[in-house]
C-alpha cells in the first residue's frame, strides 16, 4: 500500500476515473467529493498479492491504471488507498447479494 494522501488530492487525481466510473461531470466531483450514495452495501474489494495476502475493503469500489501498476481503493469508512500493483496482484470488486434469515416469524 502507497503512503496515504489526503481524500481531496486523491479525488482531484482520480476524477477523470471516478467521473467515468460514477457518471458525473468531472468538475462536480472535484467540488463535491463522494458521498454515502456512491458506495454500496453489497459491494466489497480485494486486493491480493502473488504471495498470498488478501485485504478486504467493504462499501469500497476499485479504480485502476494499468499502465502505472496501480489501483485505488475507494471506501466510504475507510478513506482512499492507493496500491501498487506487482505481477499477478488481482483487485477483486465483489458484489454480494445476501439473504439473512431471521428464524420463523
């Protein structure tokens, strides 16, 4: 993992990313940042690295740039992380649909 920056610089690098990735004007998301609603509950991401270690991420969604070997993790709890990628790093993006079951009503 890359030393964290701040959550506005990270917005201001990604933007071109996130405004693709969440359909919104570039200039929108560099003034207003994300919110709560451009994260889901059943959405969750992985990193894992060649020698077996996995980090898991819930409310996160994942952005990449491959030409740079890296991908940034964004998380509603958890800030913005960046990563570097070496050969055979997978980032995951899970989307999980879950059914609880509460017993018998």
């Amino acid at each position: 993992m890359r030393p964290p920056r701040p959550m506005q610089e990270m917005i201001q690098d990604w933007a071109p990313e996130l405004s693709a990735r969440l359909g919104r004007p570039i200039a929108e998301i560099a003034r207003e940042g994300l919110s709560a609603s451009d994260f889901s509950v059943s959405r969750s991401v992985e990193i894992r690295e060649p020698p077996g270690r996995v980090v898991r991420f819930s409310l996160a969604f994942a952005l990449i740039r491959p030409a740079h070997s890296v991908a940034a993790v964004f998380t509603e709890h958890y800030g913005y992380l960046e990563f570097d990628l070496e050969e055979d790093s997978v980032v995951a993006e899970i989307h999980e649909t879950l059914y609880v079951h509460q017993g018998d009503a």
